[in-house]
C-alpha cells in the first residue's frame, strides 16, 4: 500500500514481502477423509497414523517449543459429535433409561443469556467456562436416586482421554464445586430432571459431544444416550478464575461483545480511521473459528490455554507454514484476487475460507489480518482489540535497534539496509493473565498475525506482555524483542571504515513508536495507548528500558556498558507485612559497596495486581534521591498512605511495587520489583461447650473490622465436615448469617449452633465475604467424643 512500505523488497527476503504468498500460483489439494492420499504415503500408514496418531506423526519442517503445550502434528480429523450408540440390550423392566434431552439452548434462553452468548447466531449450545448451565432429560419413568445412576459424557477432539481433559465425565453430585465438572438435579417433575452442570474455569475449548448415561444400581449394564446437538466451550471474561477474566463491564463490552470497530491507518500527522464490521456473532462465523482450530492441527488439550490458542490462532491467520485464512499482498497487484483497501468485514473472508475446506483468501495487509484476528479471538471469547503504531520500526536482526549503514561517502548501502520503519502498522492485544512470566506481567499482550519473521519457524508473533515491553524486559516469551523494536527501538546510523568495520556516528531516539492507537470503550474516539507500550519519551525510565533491552539483542554493545555495578538496591517487608486498613510501610535499602561516593535517582511506583499477576492501574508515583558515602547503606522508608489505596484494591488485596533508576557516576541500571499484599485479620472462632456425637453444640465467631469505614452487607459462611446443623446433611453444612454492616473498627460476635456427627478431630472453618473485604478466614478444630 502507497505510504506503508517505503521500498519493495525481493521476494526471497526474510520479513515482509511484496506477496507472502509463494511466487507462483499454489494449487491446494484438500484430501478429506476416504479420498486417496499424496503418492508418498502409503495405505499401512495412512491406517496406523489413523489408529494412533501420537506414535505414528507427518513430517513437518517446522519446529516448536514444546514447553509451549502446542504440538502442531496432524491428527485424524476431529469428531466432536459424540460416538455411535452403541449396541447394547433394550433396558429391562423397571430400568432407567433416557427419552429424550433438551440442552435448553434457544438463545433467548437462560444459558445463552447467563453466559452471555445470545448475541450468537442459531439455537445452538454455546456457553463458558467456568459458570454453570442447565440441561433437562426426559427418563422412561421418574429418577429415583437411591435406584438409578447417571451420570453425563462429555468428548472433543479427535482421541478423547480423561487426563487430557478432553474426555469429561460428569458425575451426579450433591453440590455443585466452582473449580469442578458436576451435574445436580434442581428440579425434578414426573419423569423430567432439570440439572444444573458446573465446568472449571480450566475446562478446554471447543467442540464437545455429550451422552447420557444411565442405568440400574443394581445392574452393571448402562443405557447410553447420545444428544443430537453438540455443546461449544467458550473462554469466560466474567469468569473470576479464568485467565482471560476481564475486570471491567464497560470493557468486556467493548472488547468481547462488540462486533464492530475502528482501525486507524495513514501517518501520525494525518491518522485515519475505517470502520470494520469484525461480525463474530454473524452466521457461520463460530463454526469458521473452531474449523481453524481443527485445521491448525492443535491437540485438542491445549485449547484449555488462551497462550496456546492465541500463539496458534497468530499462526492460523496468516497463509504462510500451514495454509491459512489469508494470503498477504504488498506489490500492488491484486488482479486475482480483492485489493486489501477493499475489505471492511471480516466476515466474508472468514466464511468464503470455512466454505472452501480451508483455501486461503486473497489479498490483505496488516489491518486486515488484525481486524480477522480480532474476529476469531473475541469469538472464542479471548478479550481482544485492534492496534495501530505510527512509524513502526522493523527489526530483522534481532538488535532491537532499528540500523542504517552508510558507506565511507555517507551513501546508504542498499543490501544491508534491511531494517525498515512503516508508516503504520496495525497489529493486536489480547488481554489475559500470565502465569508463565513473573508476577505484573499479564493483562494486556501483543499479538500479530501479519508475517513478518519467524518465531519458533512458523511466522506468528506473541502473546508478548505489554508490560514487560515497556520495561525492556524482552527476555521474555513470547516474541517481546520484536516488538519492542516496533515501538521504542533507536535508529541508529553506521558508517563504514576504511577496514571494512562500522563505527556508530549518530542516533535518533524518538523515530519509532508514535501514536499508539486503538478504538476507546464505548465511544468511536481514537484512544492513545503509547503510555502502555513506553515510558514517555526521553524520560529516565524510557532510556532505561532501551538500554536494558538492547543487550538482549545481537548489538548488545550498542550502548555504553556501565563503568562499574557496585550498587544494590532492595525492597523489606517487615514482620509479616503491611496490614488491611493501615498505611503500608516498607523499607527501601540501598547500598554502595566501592569506596566512591555514588548518586541515583529512584523512581518508585506501586500498582494494584490481581493474584493472576495483571496489573489494575498505579496508584502512587514518586522520585526518590539518594546520595551514598562510600561502603555506605542507606535504609529509605516508603510509605503507601490508606486513604491512597482504600478504593483501589481488588480481591486478595496485592500491590507491586516498582523501584528503577541508574547510577550517575557509573551509568549502572537498578531495577526491582517486590509483590505484596495488605495483611487482612482472621476471624477468632471459640468452641462453646463438650463435642459429643449427636449432641448440639455452639461456636462462637469474633471478628473486627480493620477499616475506619463501615464494611456493608456481610456475610459469614461457617462449614464443618461431620458438624452439621440439621439431620439432612451427612457430611457437609454451610451456615449463612448475613448482617446489614459492621461499623468501622468495630467488633462483632457471630455464635452458631451444630450437632457433631463423627467422632474424632473436626475442623470448623468460617468466613467472611464483603465487596470492601475478602479473604478474611479462621478455623478450630473440635475434638468430638463418641456418644
């Protein structure tokens, strides 16, 4: 496109092409199963790699990290539709067996609406992770749970085994457990049972079958049902334990929900925008998303991963390595196929490759990956944006310096000059937790589906955490050195000797990264993100994350070495840490082991963090001098007042603060970050009375609250193995008290009455849930006699 590749570059290079696709036309051959296969493969084979795919793999040139849990080897195609019934005995006299089975799945009904799914097109299930759904079966004659069994199969992906996860069984259960699969009857009406189905927020996506198990208790012999729709697992953004929970309505909304969008394009002087129609609820476009799946030959247990699904899908888009959605077209010559400036929807083109068994689609530059890769993604319900960066840098040299060489007579040398600044170039975030990086490292991560270099073999690029961008933390997984270089690498100019070396003979420092751009939550206003990607320009912290960057790289000599590190720089907590309700206070220790005085400057900042490891916002920012005398340590008290952080926290209450600054004399960086989380108080709980089996006792439950300000609508949950409050319970009783407040600093007492019904050492354990205050817990142990 005219203004976004400066040059045209041979088809052979490595990076961005005029045309991605192969120079000449590719003929795709798409064998489907029973059709003969390639020449070199032989029946016997064709037959074992069928039976037992992991033994017997196709030959890829590509390779993989497998630490990654992304085994890209072609399986049998998938059959999410559950197994033919098998033949088995009709069912005997006064045996279970099932009619019939509603997955209630009218989008206009409970699930779709609960699981925020009615937007899709169809009546089909489709559903979360995580958050239940109800079903209802219809049985030959009424459920009798002291005579009957049952129990649900659920199947996906082409070999379903139970350790993978991709065979569930669902067993019928008294209560229903958040992180586990589980069925419970809520309502039963002649021969119909209404359940209610709980999934963990770590079930696998996709495409599942389910049967119906059910039979005699008194007979080994089980009657099989098989339900003719099929169930599509979702990623859950509203779902609290999932990796790609989304903290904010308005951007859930926004970023899942919302089916059109805007792209910005041009200059940074004159920044464009188009509206794209992204349509991932539009007819077919669901089943177009899990048939990418299927064809990028994922295993079907890593569709659990929103890692492994956004790596792959970055992969899938693109045609390069495995024949994908899109084929990119930078030459100008688009006669047979449709001009990238063409497209405003994602629809058609994922459609028309769906339609076509997977023959890519002609043509596309990089707002069109994007605006695809923000279809499928928010589709499979991974929260998702399209992004721009004006004057974006490309690094083929892994520098993560942006290099022009010059001859002896200042002339560019035209074959070395491979790097390359675009006038714009549109890629995407995705928002997730990263449990595979340290801690303040997930929520937002870079991916890129347009083909640019190589990552692993495959031309993809990320999820790259935003985060550790913007600290020069490139060492990180996944692709982060190439994309620093996009926004905040140097230019730097080289001039070639009389030797034949190169010397450094000037630098720009703000040449790339500008404008960083994306659609604003709620609104058609363009948003500026650059603040996300980079420090701001020039600041201390901005050249810190360069320099720290680039010695990662292949220059790592590019900028000057520190002189000397012989300053250290470390975060204490004391005791047991800062309390809930209080000011938190740490201590910052540096030391200076020469025997020069040293100055630096410390920037601090502390920042509200998930127990996922993202990162809410920062709350505190401050500049801290130090000046140290020789062999000097300095101890620097920092404190983090209450009333900065009252309104800010978010469940398990854990803060990261950030400490960089760079030594004056020395030019030695300092970095550190310390987790931490604001201590919260346990509740005291105080038998009343002997423990005797079948004889009632009582517990006393104290509290106090730490805040200065009214803790509204709390409750107490207080459950016991074998301490139970009415004889309807066996095992298990949860007691719910619920109060209108509890006053700021204030003590309150909670006694509640028990009848123990196993001897032995039991726990008692209670706590306590309000929207100011979480995690507050406490247990005794009561001894219970024998009767």
């Amino acid at each position: 496109m005219p203004g976004e590749r400066p040059r045209v570059r041979d088809v052979s290079d490595v990076g961005r092409f005029p045309r991605t696709a192969p120079p000449t036309r590719v003929e795709l051959a798409i064998h489907k199963e029973g059709e003969k296969m390639a020449e070199e493969e032989g029946g016997c084979l064709r037959w074992l790699r069928k039976a037992c795919p992991c033994c017997c793999k196709r030959q890829n040139s590509t390779s993989y990290d497998l630490t990654n849990k992304v085994d890209l080897v072609k399986p049998p195609a998938p059959a999410p539709v559950t197994d033919p019934e098998p033949a088995k005995p009709k069912p005997g006299y006064g045996e279970l067996s099932v009619c019939s089975v509603d997955l209630l799945s009218s989008k206009t009904g409970q699930n779709r609406k609960e699981h925020h799914t009615d937007l899709f097109h169809g009546d089909e299930m489709i559903i979360r992770r995580g958050q239940t759904f109800h079903m209802e079966v219809e049985f030959n004659k009424a459920f009798n749970a002291d005579t009957d069994k049952l129990h649900l199969d659920l199947k996906t992906g082409p070999l379903p085994m139970v350790s993978k996860g991709t065979h569930v069984i669902i067993p019928l259960v008294d209560y229903l457990e958040d992180k586990r699969w589980g069925a419970k009857i809520v309502e039963q009406n002649g021969n119909k049972v209404k359940l209610s189905v709980s999934s963990p927020a770590d079930a696998v996506c996709g495409l599942y079958g389910l049967t119906v198990k059910s039979g005699s208790t008194k007979h080994d012999s089980t009657n099989v049902h098989s339900c003719s729709k099929n169930i599509v697992m979702l990623f859950n953004p509203w779902c609290e334990d999932d990796t790609v929970f989304l903290d904010n309505e308005d951007e859930r909304k926004e970023y899942v929900l919302n089916d059109t969008g805007r792209i910005y394009y041009g200059t940074e002087n004159q920044i464009g925008s188009r509206t794209w129609n992204f349509g991932q609820f539009h007819e077919g476009i669901l089943e177009a998303c899990l048939f990418i799946l299927e064809k990028s030959d994922m295993p079907a247990a890593g569709q659990a991963d929103p890692i492994n699904v956004v790596r792959v899908i970055s992969a899938m888009i693109n045609v390069q390595d495995d024949f994908g959605v899109l084929v990119g077209n930078w030459s100008g010559d688009y006669s047979d196929g449709v001009s990238p400036g063409a497209w405003s929807s994602s629809i058609e083109i994922l459609r028309k490759y769906h339609a076509s068994d997977g023959t890519p689609v002609s043509y596309g530059q990089c707002w069109v990956f994007s605006g695809i890769t923000t279809t499928v993604l928010r589709c499979l319900g991974i929260p998702t944006r399209s992004v721009t960066n004006f004057q974006s840098a490309h690094d083929t040299d892994v520098s993560l310096t942006t290099d022009v060489y010059l001859d002896e007579d200042f002339k560019p040398i035209d074959f070395l000059n491979r790097d390359s600044v675009w006038n714009f170039h549109v890629w995407n975030d995705c928002w997730m937790a990263r449990p595979d990086l340290p801690p303040g490292l997930g929520g937002w991560q870079a991916v890129d589906s347009t083909p640019q270099e190589t990552s692993q073999g495959t031309f993809r690029c990320g999820p790259a955490s935003v985060n550790a961008i913007r600290s020069g933390q490139v060492y990180l997984k996944h692709d982060a050195p190439f994309v620093f270089a996009e926004v905040n690498s140097d230019k730097i100019y080289w001039q070639r000797n009389l030797d034949g070396t190169f010397s450094q003979i000037s630098s720009e420092k703000r040449a790339v990264g500008h404008f960083i751009s994306t659609k604003a939550v709620g609104s058609e206003e363009r948003a500026d993100i650059t603040h996300l990607y980079k420090h701001p320009e020039g600041s201390e912290e901005e050249r810190i994350a360069v320099e720290t960057a680039s010695r990662y790289g292949s220059k790592p000599n590019v900028y000057s070495a520190p002189v000397a590190e012989d300053v250290s720089v470390e975060v204490r907590i004391k005791g047991e840490g800062p309390r809930m309700g209080a000011d938190a206070q740490l201590s910052i220790v540096v030391k200076n082991l020469s025997s020069e005085p040293r100055r630096t400057t410390l920037h601090s900042q502390v920042a509200v963090m998930y127990y996922t490891g993202v990162l809410k916002g920062t709350i505190k920012k401050e500049r801290i001098s130090v000046e140290l005398l020789p062999n000097e340590e300095k101890i620097i008290d920092w404190v983090l007042p209450y009333q900065q952080y009252q309104n800010q926290l978010v469940d398990q209450a854990a803060l990261m603060l950030t400490l960089s600054g760079r030594v004056n004399e020395t030019q030695q960086v300092l970095a550190s970050q310390t987790t931490f989380r604001l201590r919260t108080p346990d509740l005291t709980i105080t038998p009343l009375g002997e423990a005797t089996v079948g004889k009632e006792m009582a517990a006393k439950i104290t509290f106090t609250n730490p805040l200065p300000h009214t803790l509204r609508a709390v409750v107490f949950r207080v459950e016991g193995l074998g301490l139970q409050q009415a004889p309807l319970s066996l095992f298990l009783d949860c007691i719910l008290s619920g109060f209108t407040d509890v006053g700021g600093l204030s003590t309150v007492t909670l006694t509640e009455h028990f009848i123990p019904t196993q001897p032995g050492t039991r726990k008692l354990v209670a706590s306590l849930d309000c929207k100011q205050l979480t995690h507050v817990h406490g247990v005794a142990d009561i001894v219970v006699l024998e009767k």
